[in-house]
C-alpha cells in the first residue's frame, strides 16, 4: 500500500490535476481500502462461522458414531449370525438334496408299481365278472332244464291222472293231492334256489 501511494503521490505531481481531483482520487482509495477492510472482515467472519460449524458437525460427528456404534456393533453380530445360519442351510440343502432326490424316485417307482398293481386286479375284476356271468348264465339254464322236467312229469301225472281216473278216481285223487304237494314243494325250492335267474 505505500508503494501504491508513493506512486500515486509521483503521478500526482507530475500530472496537471487540480486539487479537486487528487481529493476524488484520494476518496476513491479510501473507498477501495474500506472495501478490501469490509472483505477481509467478511473472511474473518466466514471463518469463524466455518470454525464453528465444523466443530458443531465435529460434535455431531461423535453423537452419531456413539448412538451408532452400538448399533453397528449388533448389526455386525446379526450380519454375523446370519451368515451362520445361511452357512448351516446351505449345508442342510446340500445334505438334503441327495435324499430327496432318492425319495422322489422312490416315489416314482412305488407310483409305477400300485399303477400296475391297480391293472392287473382290474384285470382280475374283470375275469371274476366273465366268470360269474358265465356262472349265472349255467345257473339258468339249468333252472330252465329243472323247470322244463318238471313240467312234463306235471304233463305226464296229468295224463296219467286223467287215464287213471276212468277208472280208479279214489286212490289216483290221493295220489294227485300228493303229487299237487311235491309240486308245490319244488316250486318252493325253485324259488328259493340260489341259480334261480333274479330280477
């Protein structure tokens, strides 16, 4: 600064100015040192309200590291025990995984084999069906033989009876009562009998 105002003294006394105007140019440098005054002061302050702040987030700083540590040290210890317990998993699906898989085709195996189970006593049903068809059919037919033996030793008591009747009408009339019971008898064993065509 004196070497400024040294030179503006030696222009001053060179140059042709009036007074007014070394007085204009001495305002203007005081209003330039105010200024450079005004900023330095500016810097001051922004550095004390720097100065402040960083010891106010200094301050904040160990608040949150102390409220957080705690927390970090649990989150660590659960990352910890996580790990852990992924670590057991994990070796719990790769134990499993072999038996499993030997149980699902267990499974498949003993699927096939009540499947095949299941067709060949369905094959069986059906025989079984065939042959009490069959059964039921022979049992027919021989109630039809029965009953058609029946029928004609009716046919021929009938003629007998008719032919008897001419002449001994006493005896044959016992005989035909009798004969009227062992029919009634066997058409009772008729229907009473197991071959007997149902429905």
């Amino acid at each position: 600064m004196p070497v400024l105002s040294g030179a503006a003294v030696v222009f001053l006394r060179e140059s042709d100015l009036t007074q007014s105007d070394i007085h204009l140019v001495i305002i203007l440098l005081v209003v330039i040192a105010a200024a450079l005054v005004l900023q330095a002061l500016g810097v001051v302050i922004a550095s004390a309200v720097a100065a402040r702040t960083l010891v106010r987030a200094r301050t904040l700083i160990g608040l949150v590291e102390a409220k957080a540590s705690p927390v970090l040290d649990q989150t660590r210890s659960i990352l910890t025990q996580t790990k852990t317990v992924m670590d057991q998993t994990q070796a719990l699906l790769t134990d499993l995984t072999p038996r499993l898989r030997r149980m699902s085709e267990s499974a498949e195996q003993i699927s096939a084999t009540v499947q095949a189970r299941v067709e060949d006593l369905n094959l069986t049903v059906m025989d079984l069906n065939d042959t009490v068809r069959g059964i039921n059919d022979q049992a027919r037919t021989q109630v039809r033989r029965v009953d058609g033996i029946f029928r004609d030793a009716l046919d021929a008591i009938e003629e007998i009876s008719q032919t008897v009747q001419q002449g001994i009408r006493g005896p044959i009339q016992q005989i035909a009562a009798i004969m009227a019971g062992v029919q009634a008898a066997i058409k009772a064993l008729v229907e009473r009998s197991p071959f007997r065509p149902r429905g």
